[in-house]
C-alpha cells in the first residue's frame, strides 16, 4: 500500500486542526440546525415566570434577560446597556438598549421592564418573589430607562449576579389582558432574542428559527434550533452517537456515558460553561429524631463517610470534596477551605457514638434511621447507597425509602417524615438567593429547599438577615465567611460534595460554553463546522 | 343500525363500570403523597412558600376533596375531561394529542403479534412433536419470559447503535420536513424496534394459543370428514380448520387490548414515543389527575370498543356457519 | 397419582421444575455460599465477570457482589412470586367462587367490579398504588396481588358456573348442606385444576411486573432483588450490559421454569388437550 497522497495529507490535516476545540480565529459558517437534548418538559417556556434550568435551555434562547455573564462570569449588559446605583442601596437605575423588537414587531422599552419586574418577578416568579420582595415600584422617566425603587437596601452585586437568571422580560402588550399564568405566550413565547419560537409538540420536539432583525447584527449564524425530547437517559446517549443529538445539557445523560464519550474523539464532555451552575449534595438531618439532635451523633455520621473515596470510585472526573454551603467557583463569597470539616475517621465515629450514648447492642447495631434520596439524580441514589453500606459499618442500619418527586417533596418538608435527607442544593450565584434558606428559621412548613429540621440557632439567623442587606462587598464576603463557620460547626446539614453541570457536545459545535451560563444563555453567537 | 344500536346498549351496561373506576382513581390519588404544586417545584428546581400557595389556588387544589370530586364528575357528564396541570391544555385535546401515537404503536404489535403466532402456531400444530414444532415452541417461551424493557434497550444497542440500520427513537426526523411516501417510511422505520418490542410477549401468546387450539380442531370429526372426502391436507386447514381454530385468538385480542397500553408504558419510555402510555406515568409522577383519569376514561372505552368489535368478529367466524353439522 | 405420573412424563414439565428446583436451592443456600449483607460494598463497582477471582460475575454499580445478588436475590423473587400469586388467587377465587355459586345481582355486582379492575391497564394501577402506598417490598408485594386477581376470579366463576347445575351438588343441597360447604368442600375442588394452572402465568406475570417495576427505579432499594439489579444496570447498559443480562437470564430462566412447570400441569390436569392426541 503507498502512502498517503498530497492531498490526502492535506485532507488529513485540515481535519486534525478542526478537531481542536473552538479556536478564535475560525470565522463562523452560517447556517444549520442545532439539536438539543430535551429531558424534562417544563410546564411552561416561559423565563419571565418560572427559573429553571430546564426553562432556560429553551427560553432563554427566545427571551431575553437585562443582563448576561460575560466569559469571565462578569454581568454585561443584554437589554439593559448600562447600570449605576445609589450609594443606599435603594434605587438603581438602567439605561435600556435601543433599538430592540419584539417578534411580532412592537418595540422594546421600559414599560415592558416595568410590567414585568412588577407582575412577573415580583408576584409569581419562584425566587423572583423573595429577591425583589422590597421592590416598591419601577418608574420609566423615559422609554428607555427603568428606576428601580426599594425600601430597603438592595446590594448592587446580588441584583446584579441575579438578574441573568431572575431577570427576563416579557412584552407587556402580550401579557397586560388576561390571567397572566393562562396566557398561550407561555407556551409559545414572543421575545427579543436570537430566536423565533415555531412549534411545540408536547413530548417530541420544539423548534426556533432564526430571527432576521436580531438586534445584534450578523447573528445568529445558525438557521434553526431543535429540542428533542428524549427522557430515557441511555437513548439520549445513543441519538448522541447516531448523531441525532448534538448537545447534551446539565448532566442529563448517565455518568457512564459522560465518561465514555468522554473518550470519544467526536464528543467533548466538559464542565465548561456551567461554571454558573454548580451544585452541592445535601445530608440533612431531622432534630426531631433526638438521637440525631445530639451534635456528636451528626458529627459521627460525617466522619463514618469516605467522600474522596464515593468521589473517585463513583462519581468520576466531574465532583469534588465540598467544603461548605458555599461553593469554590463563587469567587466573591468563597470563604476558602479553612472551616471546619469531617475528615473520613470511622474509629472516631465509633468513639462519638460511644460517647453519645448509643452503644452497639444485638448484632453490632446500634440504632436505625430512615434515608429520604432525591429521586432525580443518578448521583444521589449511589450516594444513598454509599451511606447505606457505610454507616452499616459503624454499627447504624439504615432503611432507604424511595419515592417520587412530588412524594419526596412533601415526605421531606412537610411532613417531616424522615431521619436523613439527601437532595441537591442548587447555588443560583449568591447565597442569599439560594442557599441561606436552607438554614434560616421561619420558613413555613411545606416550604422546599428551607430548613425544615426542627432547628434554630438565633445568631446564625441573625448573620443571614445581616448579610442579606449588607451594601458593602467585602463586610459581606465577611458575614458570610462567618456564616459558613457556624454552620459547618455545627452541621445542622452537610454538604461535603460540590458538582458543576456537564455539557456534552458534539465537536462540531463552536463557540459552545463560552459563558459561565451558557446552556441557559442566548446562543447569538453559536455556530456548526460542517 | 343494528351494530349502532347494540354499541349503544354495550355502552350504556358499561357505564356502572365505568364510574366505579373513575372515581375509585380519584380517591385513591388523593391518598397520594405530594399534589401537583409539588411535583411542580421538584421540576422547576426550586421555589418559595407564597409561590406555592398561589400555584395551588391557580390549580384549585385549596377546595376540598368531596368537592373536586364532585365537581370532576360534573365536568364529566357533560364530556368535559377538564383542564391539564402539566400542559395547560384541556385533557381531551393533550390526549387527541398522544393518542395517534399509542394506536399505531398498538395497532402495528398487534398486527405483528397476530399473524405471525398465526403462521408459526400453524407450523409448529403441522410438524407437531418434530424440530420445528420443538424450536418454535422454545423460541416461543423464550419471547414470552424475557423482560420486554431489557429487549428494547438491547435492540437499541445493536440496531441503532452498532449497526445504525434503525433510529434510536422517536416516532419521525424532525430535523427534515418529509411528506407523502417518504413521510410514511420515515415513521415505520421508526416503529420497527418499538413494535417487535412490545409485540414479543404477545406473539409467544398468541403463537401457543394457536398452536393448542390448532392441534384441538384437527382432532375433530369433521376435520376426519373432510379428509375423507379426499380434499387436499392445505385445502383442509385453510378452509375448515383455520377459521374454528382462530376463535380463541380472536378473543384474546379483546382481553389483551388492556395490557398492550400497560405494556406500552415502558416501550415508549425506552424508545421516546410521545404515546398514551408515557403521558399516563408522567400524571401519576406529576399528580395531573385530570389527565390520568382522562386517560383511564378513554382506555376504558377503548377496551370496551375493542371488546365490541370482536364479538361481532367472533359472531362472522362462528362454526355455525362453518361445516360442523 | 395418574396426573403426578401424568406430570412426570411430560419432558417440558421435568425440565421446568429441574429449573425452579434449581433456583429455590439457590435462594435457600445463599446464606451458605454468600453470608453477611450482599448488599454492602464488597469492592471496585463495575468489574467485569472473570476481572477479580473474588467476583466470578462482577460487581455492580454501587460495588456490590452480583452473584451473592443473583444467589440472595433469588429467594427474593420466588417469595414475591409466591405471595403475589397466593394473595391474586386467593382474593380471585373467593370473589369467583361467590360470583359463580350465587349468580344474580350478587354476580353482577361483582363482575362489576372485576371488570373496572380489568379495564384499567394492570401495570397502570400498579403505578398508581406504588405512588400512593410507597416502594416497600410489601406493598409492592401486595400491589402486584391485587391488579392480577380479575382473571383468576373469572375463571373460577366459569367453573363454579358450570359445576353448580350439576347432580352431586343437587343432591348435596337436597340432604340441607349449607352453602359454604357447598362452596367449600364440594364445588371447590372440583374447580381447582384450571385455576392452579392458571396460577403459572400469574406467578410469571408477577415476577415481570416487579423487574417493570425495579426498571424505573420503584421497587424497594433494601432487598438484592434481581429486578432492582436490572434497573441498576440501566444506566450502565452500554458498556457494563452484564449488570442487567445476567439478573435478566436468571428472570427469563425462572419464568420459563414456571411456564413449563404450568405446561406440565395442564397437560396433566387436562388430558383431552395434551398435544399429539
């Protein structure tokens, strides 16, 4: 056989360059259909309405927010084009973008700003009712600027890192008449962004096309975006590999696949662009149960679990050890690793437990507890299980007991029908968004995600309120730093594993995570190498 | 006329059933841990109390059960399914939706199911005790006890997969806009792991009732008479035999009209159709109990229909007509 | 007896209960061959049959031993194979046998309600009980009895039907027996045989529900049974297909035990069908 002919070689090379990730300096091809990996369909489209990940995947592409992230998780403005803010912490005002239609051609100003800051963020959106629950009005001096007013300070920075996410505009003209909730827009949503919405079929596909009076001139470059809906985990993986699929968003296929098409050269399977999205495996406990109630007996619990071991035996490449509510990847409140932490020690569990009264009695068993799991993630029912076999060690039987989503919700928080938890906590960029709640007293009984233990500590509660309305950055970096202290101290839950969503993409997708938010992002700037 | 007025009566000696079921779902549902408003906050992945509360009172979960019952049966009567949680929609247009789907999946399982346990059924009675009666009925129990779910997954692997001869799932490429014969194509190349998946089990059913109802006919005497009479052996099965022996296949496909769409649950959750069946889990995941009685009320006729139109069937092939004195 | 030697002789028979014997020993022998928790972390998860000596078929993903699975798990679906069937025929017999013997209004009333259960899709109120009443191994147990007991309630009432109009039970009533010897002691046994052959499918059908189940991730997580290990497959299907093929054989091979041991039965119990006649 004689070797590789000049053009062969030529071909050959063209294609190893190509087969390097995103280089600047291709200039984007026009045109294409982008597919997408569709798991769990929302029951609306709608941004404006309902946060979540799963809302944004599709709606954001549609709809746009005031502001984005920029490549280095910095907000840069969207709709809005600049913002400045009073020294109290009480107004803040943004000078809209010019220029900007709607779909259906009608023109964007601070009216629809208002309505929907006013309506929409502030009576119905999850999140949204609790970050402007001190917005008293929004004024519109002019067309094109929106005045934010509070009654009580709000941090420029947490309006700011929230906004991306809580902060997406809907047509006031479209949504003004009628029950806002019941509006069809909400399954076919009119917006400012890159895309057009053409059609939702319920359980196969949405697609968007290309929107030609994009503000943002020359984009987007590709032709349409298709969502595919595909629930079964393993058959997404395989319309991945058939090339029916070219993205797969927020970890939604098993770690398996992550980790084998990992080693596909035509995949890249990559954390990169989820910086935003960073997640913490929860182990929470319920006071009530007074066996629990003794710290000592928590303490010994953490102490019973191998985490770098469950990490690199089960989790692959995508998790690490946590250190704390707070994650690493938030650079403004990471307090850094030095809190307290529950190294793997199984001798000294047995001692903690000794000494908290609960000896070994018949067969080595101690006391038994009932373990709620999550039922939406892989990670948490191998997790579960791991605790399982672990504790089993250390003299503890523990019962799993299943249910489903709407089941756990309310066996867990309302309820309280549970010893031990384990869920996810989501970070939505700034712990008083987020994650404060979980340890904050006064949530009422039914409420998800908030601490429902049977615990109260006043200080800790105290440093939260603190910090929630603190104006000054670095004296609120400290309150939290102290905050993470006192929880960690004294674990009325731990969150000892930290994992940022994994994208997987076909390598013909360019220009693909280039934000620290980018599957909930615009995509104006999205292309296909052929 | 007649057919007409017979549904009719059918119907309305079903009706008794027919409440029992609805609203025997009901109230068990409200047993249920968790309503709709949960499910929702799981989906969305978070959420505060005063969204809770208003959700709840949007989806008129704040009235008492008694009155939502009552209120359902109400809607009921006057053939309103009432109004989706999940999608927005009312149930009788996301079920229209769905419904297409799951009848050509059923349709084409049991299509496939019935004539080829037909054909395999009258080999194996033909050569009975012989190899191929020997390795049909192996093959036969084999289909019968393997788990239908591990079948489709493994289908996927080697036939989409490994061999990329059929799609991976969904029901047509929607990344192309086909019409007419290539339309048409595009959908069947789609339904041909499903199908064989879904039907297996009933083709090892159908295929041993085939075979033992075949094997009972052809004992009989006029099967003797007729042989006697000198016609031909396939003359003898193809006219006489054949139709006695069908009956008990035909009335299965009555009985196991139901445990198709129990069946079509898990197939089209392996394959991603957007069927009846895959709507019915997400209800009972998301509580949406309009929906899943929706569902339940239209299966239930659809039975019921399936039923009707077999005993017709069953009345045309009856031996009264065929030689048997 | 003439149907035990009936029974015997048929081959499919012979093979089928050589299978099911196999399995129980399996599950009463497990202790022996696998003591301690085969549900506790016994090393490296997804090791391949033949990888390590120590795990002739592998571990699985959360690193647990597959054969002490296989072994311990095999008790575990025959017991829920039992149960669900003894509870589906013992409630479809008393409902066929009331149907059947007293017919009238009683018999409408309670064909009413075997057909609401068998027009619902089983595996859908299976669905609908698991949500409400939880994912123990009990209630699932239970759950799968009670949507499999309307055929066994109308073949028993076919039978009562047919058994009622004849002479012993004339004579019976005429010496003033009461109905409930009736039922029990003369009709009843008479009735059994098809049912008992019956029970075979259920047994089956039962088994597949539970591993329909333990696929989407319903059934109980604390017991090793081999559909819970077929769900725990799943996410490894690809690559690690030993996880869920080889519960999945062992389910196939016990359900083909099953449905010949039932073969064998109905070709004992009925001689006019038995093929070649």
């Amino acid at each position: 056989m004689t070797g590789p002919t000049r053009r062969e070689m030529l071909v050959l090379g063209a294609g190893a360059m190509l087969a390097v990730p995103a280089m600047a300096q291709e200039t984007p091809r026009r045109g294409g259909v982008l597919t997408v990996h569709f798991a769990t369909e929302q029951r609306i489209l709608n941004p404006s309405l309902q946060a979540s990940t799963g809302v944004y995947i599709v709606g954001g592409k549609i709809q746009e927010a005031l502001l984005d992230l920029d490549a280095e998780g910095r907000p840069v403005g969207v709709l809005a084009e600049s913002w400045e803010s009073a020294p109290d912490g009480l107004t803040h005002t943004f000078r809209l973008r010019r220029g900007v239609t709607w779909h259906d051609g009608r023109p964007f100003t601070s009216a629809d700003v208002q309505f929907t800051a006013m309506e929409m963020w502030k009576k119905i959106l999850n999140y949204g009712t609790t970050l402007q629950q001190f917005l008293t009005e929004v004024q519109t001096p002019d067309p094109h600027t929106a005045v934010f007013k509070y009654s009580r300070p709000m941090p420029q920075g947490l309006l700011l890192r929230a906004l991306p996410d809580l902060g997406y505009v809907s047509p006031k003209h479209v949504f003004e008449t009628g029950d806002i909730r019941q509006n069809p827009a909400n399954t076919a949503p009119i917006g400012t962004g890159p895309f057009r919405f053409v059609q939702y079929e319920r359980g196969q596909f949405i697609i968007a096309e290309r929107n030609p009076n994009y503000w943002r001139e020359g984009m987007p470059y590709l032709d349409r975006v298709v969502w595919r809906v595909v629930g079964d985990r393993a058959a997404a993986a395989a319309q991945m590999e058939a090339g029916q699929i070219l993205f797969s968003p927020y970890s939604s296929l098993t770690i398996a696949d992550l980790q084998r098409l990992g080693r596909d050269p035509r995949f890249e399977v990559t954390t990169r662009g989820n910086e935003g999205n960073v997640r913490t495996n929860t182990l929470e406990f319920n006071f009530r149960n007074p066996v629990l109630a003794d710290i000592r007996v928590r303490r010994a619990i953490a102490h019973a679990l191998n985490v770098p071991f469950f990490i690199e035996n089960f989790l692959g490449p995508f998790a690490k050890p946590g250190t704390g509510p707070i994650p690493s990847v938030s650079t403004d409140y990471y307090p850094g690793p030095d809190v307290p932490q529950y190294p793997y020690d199984p001798a000294l569990a047995n001692r903690l437990l000794d000494e908290a009264g609960q000896r070994r009695g018949q067969g080595g068993l101690r006391f038994a507890l009932r373990l709620l799991p999550a039922p939406w993630g892989e990670d948490i029912a191998l997790w579960a299980t791991f605790i399982q076999q672990s504790l089993q060690q250390v003299g503890i039987r523990i019962e799993i007991v299943r249910n489903d989503a709407a089941g756990y919700l309310r066996s867990v928080y309302r309820d309280h029908a549970f010893d031990l938890a384990t869920g996810w906590h989501q970070y939505r960029s700034d712990p008083a968004v987020s994650t404060t709640v979980w340890y904050r007293s006064g949530s009422p009984v039914g409420a998800p995600w908030t601490n429902q233990w049977g615990w109260k500590d006043d200080r800790i509660d105290a440093l939260i309120d603190a910090a929630a309305t603190e104006v000054d950055p670095a004296k609120r970096r400290a309150l939290y730093a102290e905050f993470v202290r006192a929880v960690q101290t004294e674990l009325p839950l731990w969150m000892p594993i930290e994992q940022i969503f994994v994208s997987v993409f076909n390598r013909r997708v360019r220009n693909a995570g280039n934000n620290p938010r980018w599957a909930s992002s615009s995509w104006h700037d999205t292309w296909l190498a052929s | 006329m007649r057919i007409l007025r017979l549904a009719g009566r059918r119907l309305a000696a079903s009706l008794p059933t027919l409440l029992i079921i609805l609203a025997g779902m009901f109230l068990l549902l409200q047993l249920a841990p968790g309503d709709t408003v949960d499910a929702l906050m799981a989906q969305i992945g978070g959420g505060d109390a005063a969204f809770a509360a208003e959700m709840r009172r949007f989806y008129g979960l704040d009235a008492g059960v008694p009155a939502q019952l009552w209120n359902y049966l109400s809607r009921l009567a006057t053939l309103d399914l009432g109004h989706s949680a999940i999608y927005g929609k009312s149930v009788a247009t996301v079920i229209l939706e769905r419904l297409p789907a799951t009848l050509l999946l059923m349709v084409s399982a049991l299509s496939f199911a019935f004539s080829f346990g037909l054909v395999l059924g009258v080999i194996a009675a033909r050569r009975v005790n012989r190899w191929p009666d020997t390795l049909i009925s192996t093959l036969g129990l084999i289909f019968y006890a393997t788990p239908s779910f591990w079948f489709g997954l493994m289908a996927i692997v080697v036939f989409s997969v490994h061999l990329q001869w059929l799609p991976a799932g969904g029901l047509s490429d929607i990344t192309r806009s086909l019409s007419g014969l290539a339309a048409v194509v595009d959908v069947a190349r789609h339904l041909v792991l499903p199908t064989l998946t879904l039907g297996l089990i009933f083709l090892a059913i159908y295929l041993r009732i085939m075979r033992a109802s075949m094997l009972e006919v052809l004992s009989l005497d006029f099967v003797r008479t007729a042989r006697a009479k000198g016609l031909s052996e396939t003359r003898v099965v193809a006219r006489h035999v054949l139709r006695n022996a069908m009956l008990p296949m035909v009335t299965l496909i009555g009985l196991q009209a139901g445990t198709m769409l129990g069946g079509s649950v898990v197939v089209e959750s392996v394959f991603a159709l957007p069927g009846l069946g895959r709507l019915a889990y997400e209800s009972v995941v998301q509580r949406d109990l309009n929906t899943l009685l929706g569902i339940i009320f239209v299966s239930a006729l659809l039975v019921i229909a399936i039923n009707f139109l077999v005993d017709i069937l069953y009345a045309r092939l009856d031996p009264r007509i065929s030689a048997e004195e | 007896m003439r149907a035990l030697r009936a029974f015997l002789r048929s081959p499919a028979a012979v093979i089928g209960s050589v299978i099911l014997l196999a399995v129980l020993v399996m599950g009463v022998s497990a202790h022996w061959f696998y003591p301690g928790d085969p549900l506790g972390l016994a090393g490296r998860p997804l090791q391949w049959p033949g990888q390590n000596p120590r795990f002739p078929l592998g571990t699985d993903p959360s690193g647990r031993d597959i054969a002490a699975q296989l072994f311990h798990g095999a008790r575990v679906s025959l017991l829920i194979g039992f149960v669900a069937t003894a509870i589906a025929a013992l409630i479809g017999i008393a409902i066929g046998a009331l149907a059947g013997f007293y017919g009238g209004a009683v018999d409408t009333a309670l064909m009413r309600v075997t057909e609401a259960f068998q027009t619902v899709p089983n595996f859908l109120l299976l669905l609908v009980l698991v949500a409400v009443f939880g994912s123990t191994i009990e209630t699932v147990t239970i759950a799968i009895g009670i949507v499999s007991w309307p055929p066994v309630a109308r073949l028993t009432r076919a039978e009562f039907l047919t058994l009622r109009t004849r002479d012993f039970v004339q004579a019976c009533r005429v010496q003033g027996l009461s109905d409930a010897h009736l039922i029990l002691r003369e009709v009843l046994p008479n009735a059994l045989p098809p049912v008992i052959v019956y029970a075979s499918v259920v047994m089956a059908v039962a088994i597949l529900l539970e591993s329909a189940l333990a696929f989407l991730q319903l059934s109980d997580p604390n017991v090793p049974s081999w559909g819970n290990l077929i769900g725990l497959g799943r996410n490894v299907l690809r690559t690690e297909w030993y996880v869920s093929a080889i519960p999945g054989v062992a389910i196939l091979l016990t359900i083909l035990g099953v449905s010949l041991v039932g073969q064998g039965l109905n070709d004992a119990l009925n001689p006019r069908l038995a093929s070649g006649r």
